[in-house]
C-alpha cells in the first residue's frame, strides 16, 4: 500500500512553531511540494522540493502520479484544512490517502490577538471572491474576520462599508500573523488611510452601522426597494412566504426559473454562504438586474442563463441537479413545468407562483396530478389616502408547492 501524502501546516513563524509530529513528516519524507514562500521556511534536506506551479489545481494529479511511489509532503499555510491545500487534496484523493498535521489557522491567531470567542466569529473569504461577498455577513454590531487576498484588501473593504452604510466599522488589519514581522494596523473604515502593508493579513472587523442603515438581515423578505430594476418581482411578502416554501438548507442548489430581478434567488444565496443558485431570464434587460442586484446585495456569484426551459441545458454539470426549483414565470410555457420536474432531484422541493388565471389553473392541474400543497396569499398594504390610510390590495398570488417522492409522485 502506497504511504499517504502528509499535509503539514507550518505557520510564519516557520520552522520554530512545528510540532516534533510535523518536524518527523518534513524530515522522513522523499518529496516535499509546496509554495516557493513554504519550503523557505524548512532547512536543507535531501528530498526533492517541487515548487507549486501555476495554475496549480490542473497540474496536482501529474504531480501526485509521478510520484507515486514516493513518500510526499505537502506544506499548506496555517491549518491546511482551513480554506487550504487540504481541503482540495482530499476533494481530489479521498480522505483515505491524505494525513493531515495541523497548525493554528490565521482566523484563530487572530481571535488570539483580539480576545475574540473564535466559535462567534465568523470568517469570510475574499482570497478568490470579489469583495461584495462580504455584504451578507454584516450587520450591526456584528464581529468578522476576513481572510484576505493581499495588501489592498483592506482599503477595498474600508470603501465597501463605507459605501454600504457601515463606515463607523472599527477594522483591524493583522500581517505576517505569528511571524517575527507581525504587525497591526487599526482604524476606522471611512477613515482608512493606512498604505497597503503585508500581503499576508487577516482584517478583523467590529460593524457599526450609521444611523438610517437598512437593516439588511440574511433573514427573507428583504425591503423591495434594495432590489433595482423594472418592477417585475416577487414582493416582499408573498417572497418571504416563497423562501419559506423552498426551505433553503446549507449547501443546497436552486434553480429560480423566471428570474425578473433576481430576487428569490439572491436571498435564497443570501440565508447561507454554502447556498447556490442559478436563475434563468428571457429578457436580456432583467438578466442585466440580475447581475447588478446580485452584487450590489453580495452574492456576485449567481450565474443567469436565458429563455427556460430550453437554457436547461446550457447549465454546467455541477449546476444541473437542483434542490429547489422555483417557478416565478413561464409556468404556462410549453413543457416548463415538465421539464423542471424532471430535472429536480427526487426529494427536492417544487414551488410555482401564479397570478394569472391560466397559470393558476395549469397548477391545479399539478395539483391533482402530484399533490402537494395549494395556498393563495392576499396581500394589503396600507397607503396613504388623502389624508388617511387605506388598504391597498396587492395581487392575489397562487402557489403550489411540492416534494417530489419519485419521478411521478409528490406530497
Ligand atoms: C413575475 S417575474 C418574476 C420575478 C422574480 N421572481 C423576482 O422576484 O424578481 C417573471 C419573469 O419571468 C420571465 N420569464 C417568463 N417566461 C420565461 C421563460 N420561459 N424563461 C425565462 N424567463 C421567463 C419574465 O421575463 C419575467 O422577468
């Protein structure tokens, strides 16, 4: 049987901060891979070091086949299985052939630094995100840690937070954490100043939100105007309900078939950063707000595809066995909603809303046919009216919602 590959975590601070455990890993080992940075920081030996190329993710199963037969050590920065190597050494050989060495990762040194509980921070990464992916995680009062991709990170989230009504946020920018450079930097975010510093640095952040701040939750039915766009959305109600219904767990795919403004999908991704979402739109206009509100609300990732249901199959194989579907336009077109069920995973969730009378009669059709459940909401805001307030009816909404049990029925 072929050795493991040993993925040792070595911090800054190098060689010093190795347990005996990780010294024995290096030292035994025939091939040493890692960063030019990481094998700096282990003295001369006889093994091969493999500095990682680049791109560095299509090259792994050469690299691991050609040596094969040899005892290999990985280096990864901090705890490899912590946003690291380890995590895609695993993904690619199975736990099985991978043993881990862990080291203290930067977000726990850096909890360490600030006397933070690091079970009640949570981390975001922007090493390969654009910065708006840190919208979600904000909120007054709230602690983060954001991992960076380097130097200009800081400045780039100052300006996002003071851009989003948090510039009272207090930031603190540690570099080079448990090396012999170490170093902190504190401010406040729209009073950064600081010149970028180390590449290598975490930003903690303490949010303050100004005062008149939309209270943004990750929580569904978010306010309809921080969505942009024609109008063509599901309220802010009938949404709320509509999340409901779709249950989002962490980790699920949805699939919002009639995107309009992107509304149901964007706080579908927002209820959890493991939540996906892919939306299609006929019209190009609204497939632009799509894009823009999914940025401007922090979850830059949701993909749009066009017309439905023939854009099915333009979808990427890792996107194409939905958890969730929902249907918020298109229900009467032509083999839709017979496409949508059978591109839903068996004990996935179906949810279709109607307004018109020929779609809510298609769902009742479902209906019988499926099961499921039926509901119709009815909504009244209250507007003003001269000098009183009165109960404006919004539409009336159909909804038909449904598990599918096995390729023909629901409950
Ligand atoms: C009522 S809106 C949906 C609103 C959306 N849930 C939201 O909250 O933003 C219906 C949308 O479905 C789109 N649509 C209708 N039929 C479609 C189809 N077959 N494929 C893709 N989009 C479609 C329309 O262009 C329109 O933007």
């Amino acid at each position: 049987m072929t050795d493991p590959i040993v993925v040792v975590g070595i911090g800054a601070d190098g060689w010093d901060g190795l347990s005996a455990s990780a010294r024995r890993a290096i030292e035994g080992a025939d091939v040493v891979m890692g960063s030019g940075r990481q094998l700096a920081l282990i003295p001369e030996s006889p093994a091969l070091r493999v500095d990682w190329p680049s791109p560095l993710v299509p090259a792994l199963p050469g690299l691991f086949e050609q040596h094969h037969d040899r005892r290999v050590c990985v280096l990864a920065s901090g705890d490899p299985m912590f946003h690291g190597i380890g995590v895609t050494l695993v993904d690619l050989l199975g736990a099985e052939r991978v043993r881990v060495i862990s080291h203290p990762s930067s977000a726990t040194l850096a909890c360490a630094r600030l006397g933070w509980a690091a079970h009640e921070t949570p981390v975001v990464s922007l090493v390969n995100r654009p910065v708006d992916t840190l919208l979600p995680a904000l909120g007054d009062h709230t602690r983060l840690l954001v991992l960076s991709r380097d130097e200009h990170t800081p400045a780039a989230a100052a300006e996002l937070l003071t851009k989003h009504g948090f510039g009272l946020s207090r930031l603190t920018v540690l570099g080079e954490l448990g090396g012999p450079d170490e170093s902190r930097l504190d401010g406040t975010a729209s009073a950064w100043s600081h010149e970028p510093g180390a590449r290598l640095n975490v930003v903690a952040i303490d949010c303050r939100a100004d005062s008149g701040t939309l209270r943004l939750t990750r929580m569904p039915g978010l306010p309809d105007v921080v969505f942009t766009g024609d109008g063509q959305m599901t309220k802010h109600e009938i949404r709320a309900l509509t999340l409901c219904a779709l249950a989002p767990a962490a980790g699920e795919l949805l699939w919002d078939v009639g995107g309009g403004s992107g509304t149901v999908a964007i706080e579908w991704m927002r209820t959890h950063p493991l939540c996906r979402a892919v939306t299609f739109e006929r019209s190009a206009a609204r497939a632009d707000q799509i894009e823009s509100n999914a940025s401007a609300l922090g979850v830059p990732s949701l993909p749009v595809f066009g017309d439905a249901p023939a854009a099915f199959e333009d979808v990427p194989p890792e996107l194409s066995t939905p958890d969730a579907i929902f249907v918020g336009g298109g229900v009467t077109q032509d083999g839709l909603l017979e496409e949508c069920w059978s591109r839903l995973r068996l004990g996935g969730r179906m949810v279709a809303n109607a307004v018109t009378a020929e779609s809510e009669a298609l769902l009742l059709q479902w209906f019988s046919k499926c099961g499921g459940q039926l509901r119709k909401f009815q909504v009244y805001r209250g507007e003003p009216l001269g000098g009183f307030t009165a109960w404006r009816p919004q539409l009336p909404v159909a909804q038909w919602s449904v598990t599918k049990q096995s390729k023909g029925d629901a409950a």
